[in-house]
C-alpha cells in the first residue's frame, strides 16, 4: 500500500532556487478567498443543502473527467453507475463502482484529475492511502463516513473551501426558485445564477419550441414572433440580474457573431416557429445572430458576457443517445476569432459598458487571436485555462503564450468550471502554485521583481476575477 | 579534428537533479529489446540478407532526412547520387558524396538527423570523429570495412539491435514472397508485413487500374466491381494476416472517414474503371470511403487500423518527376481529425474489435482533438511522435500536449517509422532518454512517484506497442 | 520609487549553469554591428537628421506596442495624443501623456515592449528609476534634455547604435528621394529602401487608381494596360536596384501565391481600371497572382523577396476611420502557406537565382508547414520571429518549433521590424540574450559543443541576415 502524495511542494516548478520563490508567491495567495465566478453546480445543492451520497456517487459517478478515463480503457459508464437514459440497468453497487475506479488508478498518471482527486482525498476527507484494489474499501468507508456527517453538508462546505462567492449556471427558461430560496435564507449575494441562453440560440435544438412557450410563460411576453422573442430575453436577464447575476454564458459551436438582417431573423424566426425544419447554415446563422444580439443587451444591462466556442458535442451517437450529454465525449475543434468577433468588437469592441471574456480549448489561438485582441480592444478579457487546459502543462502555456502580448490585466483572472463541488479548492489551488511556479521564473530571470509577481499574483486569483464580472450597476 | 560527441548523458535534461532521476529511468529501459510496429525497410532486406553497400549508398542516398539538408543548401539530390527516373547521370562516387556531406556537417546542427547519424557512427560503425572536410575520408574508410563484415549483414544486425519484431510495409498487391521466404527461414513471427492500400484507395493515381487487376490475379476474385473491389481487399487482408501482418496502415491526405452510399461508390468506382477521370472531390470522396471501409474489416478481421494523414507529398513537380516520391518533398498540411473521424468513431469507435491509432504531423491537435478523442474512445490510441515531430522537442511537446488529457496508456507506445534501417536504434535510444528526462520532470514535481515513473517508462518502451498492436486471434 | 531593473543577466534562462554558458555565447555577439534588413524607419528620419521630439512624441505616440495596452485598459488614443485623421482635438500635453504611460507601468509587465523600454530608458537616455506616478516628470525631464542635444540625432545615432546598415520600407511609388539624398550624403549604402507593392496589388485599395497613375508618371510607361503595369513594376524594381534596394516586402492577407491565367488579369485589370468594383474573390486572385509575378521578377533581378502575411488589418472600424491605419487593431488570422505557396514554389522554388524569406505571426505553421519547407526548398529562409512573436517566449519558441526541422542555416538571421528607431538596439540584444539561453541548453544537453554554439550565435546574428540578403549583383 502506498501512501498519497501530498508533498507541499507538489505543483511548484523544482529548481531549487524557482521552487523557493514559488513557495513565496504562493504563500500570500494559499489562503485568498474563492471567487468562483462560473461553474456548473446545480443550485438546489445549495438551496436544499443536499447531502452527498456515497464516495463512488460523489466523485465518479458525475465526474466525465474521471469516467471517461476508465471508458477509455474498456470499462462502459454503465458498469461505472452512469445512469442510463432510458432507465435501464447499470452498476448500483457503489462499492463496486469505487473498486473498479480504485483498481485502475495508474490510469490517472499524469492527469490533472490524479492531482485533483488526491488533494480531494487528503484536504477534504483525510484520506492517506493511494487508491488500488487493496486499499478501496477502507478509502470507501472513510468518505461513506465524512459525508454522512452534517459538516459535510454543501452549506457548510461553501465555509470550508473559502469560497467567497459561486455562481451557478441556469438556462434562460430557469425559474430561478432556488436562487430565490437562496436569497431568502441569506445566500444570495454568495450564490448566484448565470443565464445561459443556448438552448433557445440553436434552432434545432429538439426543446427548441417547448422553451419558446416557457420564455412567454415565465415573462407573459408573446415569443410567437423574433422581437418577442428578443423582449422575452431582455425580461429573463433583468429577472437574472436581480437574482445577483453578473454574467451570460454561450458556449456555441462556433464563434461567429455576424448579425442577421432584422427582417430575416424575423423571416426564419417565424418559419422556424411554425414547424419548418431549418437548414445547418441557417442554425449557424441565428446563433451567430444571438451572440451579436447578446452583447447588444449586455450594452444595456451590464451582464458580462463569456463565449465558450469551439467543443463538438456528443462526438458519439451511442452514448449520447443511451447515456445523455456531457459525458466526456466533448471533442474540441480548431476555433477561428479574428473574423468570427470581428462584427460584435466593430459595434461594441469600443463601448465602455461592454465587457466579453473569451474561453477556448484550441490553445493556437491564445497568441495568434486572442491576446492580440484582449491587448487592444477595452472589452476583451481573456479568460483563465478552460477545461482540458485547466492543467499544469495548459495552464504554464496559457501563461507563456499569452502573456507577451495580452499582459496579465487583460484576462478574467483565474475561472474555474466545474460540476464536481468537492473539486474546486484543488483547482483553485493548483492554479496557485504553477502560477506561482511561472511568475518565480520571470523574477528569476529579471522579467519582473518580486514584489511585482506577488502582486499579480494576488490580482489574478482574487482581485481581477472580481473586478472582471461586476455586479451590474 | 574534433570528437564525436558520445556522451553517455546526451538527451538527457540538464539541471542535475533532474539529470540524475532520468539515468535512474533510462537504466530501466535502454537494454530493452526494440518493438518495431512499423516503418519501411524493404522486406528483401531480410529476406535476401542483402549486405548494405559503401557508406554513402548505406547512409546518405536512402535517407531523405539526410539528402533534404544538403539540397536544401542548394547542393542538387544528383549530386548525392540519388538515382533519376531517366537513369541519366548523378554521382556515382560514393566516395565523393560521402565527402559532400562531411563538409556540410554543420547544416545538421540541432537536428535529431545529427543525433541519430552520431549515434549510428559511434555505436554501429565504432567512429570516434566528428565528420568534416578532413575527417572524411578516414571515415569512409573506416564504414566501407565494417559492411563488408557478414556481422553487419541485415540478420544479424536484427540481433546485435536487439530487434524483437519489426514490421514492413506492403502494398495490398504485394505478392508477400518476401515474407514467405522469411517464414521459411523461421523468420515469420519476426518480421511480418502490414497491409497498407493506398495505392488503390485513390483513384487518381497513375497506377490505379493495373493495381486493381493485380488485386483480380492476386485474388481470383473479378474486381470490375466495387463489390469485387471490396472482396478482393478483404482477401488480401486475410492472406496479411495469415503472414502474421498485425496491422494496416493508411497514408491519406485527409483524416475524413465519410462513407459513400454504397450506389454511388458502386457508381464511380465503375465509371472510373471505365475509363472516366474523378473530379478531385470525387478522389476525396472515395478516399474516405475507404477508410471507413477499412475500418469495418478491421473489426472483423483485427488488424490494427494505423491512420497518418495530413502530409501533401512531392510538393515540387520537377523534383518528382525527375527523381520520384520520398525525395524530402513532402509538407504537412493542417489536418481536422474531430469532424474527419466522426463517421468511423461514431460507428466503429466503442467496438470492443476495433482499435485505430492515429499519427499526425500537426502538433495542434495533440491538446485540441486527438488527446480529447483517445482520453474517452476505447478503440482509439495516439500514435507515438511521427517523422518531423520524431525528435527531442517533439518528443517533449508530444508528451505535455497530450499526456494531460490522453494519460499514458491510451497512447500506442514507442513505435519508428523509418526506411533508414540502421538508424533504429538510435531513435528507440534517443526516445527513451527524452522520455525519461521528462518522467523525472513529473518526479521532482511530485506528480508521479519513481516507482510509477520507471513502470510507465518501461511500459511505454515495451509493453504497450505490443498490447496496441496484438497479433489478430 | 523604485530602480529600473538593469540587471546584466536579463533575459538569460535562470539555471546557473545555463546562464553561465548562455554569458559566454552573448560575450562574443553582444557587440557585433547591428544588421537591420527589414524596418518602417521613414527614410527622412536620416535624410534630414530630424531631431526627436519629446519623449511622449519620441517612446509613446508612435509605437502602437506602447499605445495599445494602454488603449486596452480603457485609455482613448486620442487621451495619449495618437492624432485624429480629421484633425480633431487629441491631448497635445505631452507631460501629461507621459504622466499618463508612467502611472500605468504595471500593465506592461510580462511585456517584451518592456524590456526594450527599460533598455531605452537606461542604456540610450540613462534613466534609472522606474516609471511611476512620482518619478513620471524626473524622467521626462532627463529624457527631454538628452533629445535636445545634438548627439541624439538620427544620423548621430546610428553610429552610436552601431547599426552597419538599416533598410525602409517604400511603397512602389516612392520616388525615393529621400535615398537620393542619403546617397548624396555618402550613406547610401548604409541606408536603403526596400520595394513595397502591397498598395498597387490590392485592386480594392482606395488609392489604388490613383497610384497606377503614379507609376505611369514615374515609369514614363503607360499603366492602362496590366501588361504596362507589369512594366512599369519592372522598372521601378530596378530603380529600387540602384538605389541600393537588397529586398521587396508583400504584406497580404492570405500567402496564396496562385497565378492568373495572362488573359484573365489583363481583362481584371482593365475592367477595375475603367471604374468597375472588384469582387472580394478577384481581389485576392489578383493579390496571388502579385506574389506569382513578383516572385518571378525576383530571379530576374535578384531582389529577395519577403512574405510577411497573415495579419487582418484595421479591425475595428471606427478606430481605422477616426485614428487611420497602424493603430494596434491589426489581428492575426490562421495562415496556411503548404498549399498557398506551392503555385510559386513548384514554379521558381529550386531557381538558384530566387530567395524567398517567409515570416509568420501563426506559430503553427512552424514545425508543421515552414521549417518543412525552409528543410528542403533552396531558395526558402524561414523568417526570424516576427511582430507579437518577437519577444523572450516567442524567440524561444522559434527556435524550439523550427530548428529541428528546419536546421539554424536555413533562416534569415535576425531581423528586427518597427517603427521605433530607439528600440532597435534593445530588439537586438533581447534577442542575443535569448537565443544564447536556448544554444547553451543545448550545448548542456550535448546536442551542440560550446564552439559551435557560438559560432551558430554569431552566424545568427551578423553572418546569416548578410548573407541571406545579398545586394543584387
């Protein structure tokens, strides 16, 4: 049996002399509060304060990052308790699902979720044992225990972890009643919600029309037509930002925003509506339409806008169909900017009251598109690593390769995005020290002096995401 | 005169803790023996155990890693003695081509080319000097004897490289008597064909009609039609591997997997055959198609599918046409796998059969596509670093790019891919010292314990390019 | 107050063994003439001796690197004085702007623009504080009185700098008289254009009618026809010849070099000269079809020819329409040069009389299309890293990307490309110290012995720029 690693030197670069200076840098953000400006943790966790279930469905079960490295290797969802859409059978036997889990531990090497997981295991339910097939039951039984225990409860971790703020993610059709039991009970200015328009963005979206008659339910606004529509979303994001949203989030396909002629959009709109089936370029061409229409209101309101392009969804049918999306067959695709943004930065690039914070997993771009732009344009930030690049080696790159150009006052600040709540300290953390690692080289080589890498330092975990999405005055 | 450089840290990381950790790593792996799994020695080369010739026949007319160097200073492939197609005139003066290139030994400089010839000098032919003007004649001299020793002839060499299997590559109307004569010698299960059709997967090429006749007499099936067409491969297939072929290879332009409708494929293919010329889209078109096809027998039949797409070859006309294919002439070209292999992946991709390994000379999709799809797909493995990317900084990016996302063990292990026979050593050496200076990168930065480093190492080295490439049951 | 960093290992990697031998290599280059073969210096600079301004007019209003990351953190150009096309008002305090740089010095950290600034500020103006709110007019002050004096003039300066020869960029209609003169004043070989025809390949120019006309008026060869277009092409060529002109420059869009059928252009050409509007399409075949033409002309006057593509200029409309061309809203798009380069390459790239040097702000392309072709084409030089590249990762980058592939002696040696005369020396000896950095890893790692790296250092530096753009014989 071997024991976790937790060395306090672990994520730090190991020359001596950098590794001394990171474990400086490092020090004075350790203990910063969370700003968690985006993530995808539902918010009747925290509304209801959910207890966690088990180990195997705390942390495998709805986590793609780590069953998709098992599936990778042979081992279907469904033997590791994936739920099945249409209800059929899968593993129920969390015991079993943690041992297979456990016993293919070597799998993770490497891997961001392996540096993940241990500090899970270790910070959060002091666990010292590395996973494998001898030590799996006594893991199990030490977290079956901790989240049995009320300090274990979402609200009381909300503490623990240091978070300051959360925020949720939640359709533009979401009712935001667990935002409004969170705000009554004292948490709203902690928790909450993001809106998330895509799903009435994508034409062809099966929920397509269902959610159309949801926007005129929820705002008695008649979406029979393109500018009702366009009203109806105008309501839903003042209804969001008086739930505490700051921000929107799109994570199309693409991140073209060329705007649509007013009386085609109405023209397809209404087609569309009307039970007509709408070519690919016309899908396109809407959704594109809405990100221009989407910072056109972010103009007015003051929500923050972030673009997510460039991830094909549900690259396999097989599993879309029996298990559902977003279960790790997400698979990136080359992503253009310049030309993509260029219509929505000539209109509102300029505009003082307009802030867009652009993601990508398509890390060519960061010093070819995205910090030429975030290096110029007043509204562009450029966001932290997104997830396959929220990584050791993502994020060092990230750091080399945007820097030069974009500086380090032209990005979000460090962004985590997750579904996995017990995860976010350990990225949090992460970042911290290979951040600290990358700023101890540039003192060391007299890019910048000491005092000048803690300061940014501290402003990219904790000011600049702050300052990055303010609350909409 | 200067020494050749043979010291015994060479591609090994500097700093000297990481140095040291790296020999520990090395020390494990470099008396493993070599798992050849593909690459383009001729198989009469060991059929016929046909001594090599002078130094500069053996080293620098064959090599075009070698040639493009010294053409590309302007010294002329003629005057290397690379053969024309019109038989006129090169240097024939080995002696004096050999000479060209010891003067020009400084255009090698930061080249692995440079590693690998240091290392085939020094380990194969026992020359402790550098090669210049001065140098090369004693040189010469010092290799032309070595070849003439029966213990430099190809058969033993296999053993004194520590060769346990290596793979050629035959086209599908190779007749395999090579390989026959091989099984006759008890060679079989040591040096096996892989099946690689892309000769007649594009209709356009020159050869393509009397190719599909051969496939007729090397089959006895009709191949005037693409279901003969098809039968005919599946035959061939089945002779490869009954001469213990272990997988197929497949060289296209694109990565695109789109099947026909089998009435058009049926359409075309017959057209063609009759004498029409394709349109280039119609090329593309069947190209796919038959990678889509092949990746339908490989389940049945199990051949591995090898996929290296996205290198435009013979970019110049007149050196083509004078001097023939794989003369330095081949650029890469930005290659999309995520869209590309949907059709094969969506279909074929979570078949317990059917395993594909995917090699690419565009690094931007180690992080972006390839490591997304090999980190949740079963059937899929990223190949090891290909041809340009076969190299100390190739090898290293390929490592952080992909290991991240991919782990370690969806990837296909170590496998060369080179005509240039007695250069295998050295490229299995150079991998294993660039991968364990990067596994001690992972040691000191505490996210691999040395125990798992050295495991992944010797797994990487030997255990896994023989668990991808399983012999078809 | 601060001191500025002047520290003499600046820009050497960290490791002490490694900077100790990166020391070594930079002592033998650190003072070797400057060679400037590619710049936007404007020729009256030195034909007339203009004395600088003030340091506001001298370091911030014409160096967009400068302007722009204060632009994007929200501060109008028009706020530092960048002048308004109409003439409207723009801050003409140049104290004030210079107030305005100092207090946001922190947005430059991570910078190149800061490393050249502080070597600016210390080795040319003998500054020593660091910009800031307090010491904003003490700097000022030092650095206005240093360009009052005499010493600090243009010509006084290029000795100082130890520049040995520096070339402009001039359009095609130049009439170069600002040459004239320098070579009246004996420093015409010191001093010398390059031929810059962008302007008459883009038939959307909206000066493009009027600069044909020039041409004429300069030629003395009727334009109306393209076939006198190409003439007069020819003829300004080689009064850049004998005016001392070593280079062209083709700053498009797109790399495609595709020749138009002779009838076609001349029928373009015709029918946009008698007033009719182009096609987006007919723009972009024409600009191809330049880069065709002018690739010829170069085997027949042996001016080398410069590639400088990719970049999409003035992105943002109303700063183009308010501020003009060069603003820092010019933004990289993805840039494929396998194919688009082909139609030239395939034509005039084993010419012995051609030389084409291929620059690129998409890092991508560098191991996977231009080292390739850099590896192999006689006539291709693959450019030293350029624009947002042109910094400590970046060259880093070049080097790690390129090198292998490519070797080091099929590059142009340094070049430097800005409009900032007194950052010159500074972009010289940022990249000197760079690149020792990365030769004595190599030399560490027992890829390059100590006197090769120096050699190579050296050949980088003064040997490869002189040589890779010989004067026309």
């Amino acid at each position: 049996m071997s024991a976790l690693q937790r060395d306090p030197d672990r994520g730090f670069p190991f020359p001596a002399e950098q590794r001394s200076i990171a474990r400086e840098i490092y020090g004075e953000t350790k203990d910063l509060p969370l700003i968690c400006m985006h993530g995808h943790v539902e918010p009747e966790v925290f509304a209801d304060d959910i207890p966690f279930a088990d180990p195997a469905q705390l942390l495998i079960v709805p986590d793609h990052y780590v069953f998709r490295m098992l599936a990778s290797q042979g081992i279907e969802p469904a033997r590791l308790g994936v739920p099945r859409l249409d209800g059929g059978p899968v593993e129920t036997d969390s015991r079993k699902i943690w041992r297979t889990f456990c016993e293919n531990w070597k799998l993770f090497r490497g891997t961001p979720s392996r540096y993940w997981l241990e500090h899970e295991l270790v910070e959060v339910f002091g666990v010292d044992l590395a996973p494998s097939a001898e030590t799996a039951d006594t893991i199990y039984d030490q977290i079956a225990e901790c989240v049995a225990d009320p300090e274990f409860r979402p609200r009381a971790l909300l503490d623990r972890f240091n978070i300051e703020v959360i925020s949720t993610t939640d359709s533009a059709t979401s009712d935001l009643r667990h935002h409004a039991k969170l705000a009554a009970d004292g948490l709203g200015r902690r928790v909450f919600p993001t809106f998330r328009p895509d799903a009435v963005a994508y034409l062809d979206r099966p929920t397509w029309r269902a959610d159309i008659e949801d926007l005129a339910k929820l705002t008695a606004i008649d979406t029979t037509t393109y500018d009702g529509f366009l009203g109806a979303l105008r309501s839903r994001r003042a209804a969001f930002v008086a739930a505490g949203a700051r921000a929107t989030d799109h994570g199309h396909l693409l991140a073209d925003t060329t705007p649509m002629e007013v009386s085609a959009a109405r023209e397809l709109y209404g087609r569309v509506l009307g039970g007509a089936e709408p070519s690919q370029a016309e899908v396109d061409a809407f959704a594109a339409n809405m990100l221009y229409q989407m910072a056109e209101m972010s103009c007015e309101d003051g929500l923050v806008m972030q673009i997510h392009p460039g991830v094909l969804r549900n690259h396999n049918t097989a599993i879309w169909e029996t298990y559902g999306a977003d279960k790790g067959y997400d698979i990136p695709i080359q992503t253009e900017f310049t030309h993509a943004l260029r219509p929505m930065l000539d209109r509102f690039g300029t505009d003082p009251r307009f802030r867009v914070i652009l993601f990508t997993v398509d890390e060519t771009v960061y010093s070819r598109e995205l910090a030429p732009m975030a290096g110029t344009y007043p509204s562009v930030r450029l966001g932290a690593p997104w997830w396959f690049l929220d990584s050791p080696e993502g994020m060092r790159r990230f750091r080399e390769f945007a820097t030069e150009t974009a500086g380090f006052y032209n990005t979000s600040g460090f962004v985590d995005d997750t579904r996995a709540f017990a995860s976010i300290p350990a990225r949090h953390d992460l970042f911290r020290r290979v951040d600290a690692g990358y700023l101890a080289r540039l003192v060391l080589e007299h890019r910048l002096r000491l005092d000048e890498a803690v300061e940014t330092a501290i402003d990219f975990t904790y000011n600049l995401p702050k300052e990055s999405y303010p609350r909409p005055s």
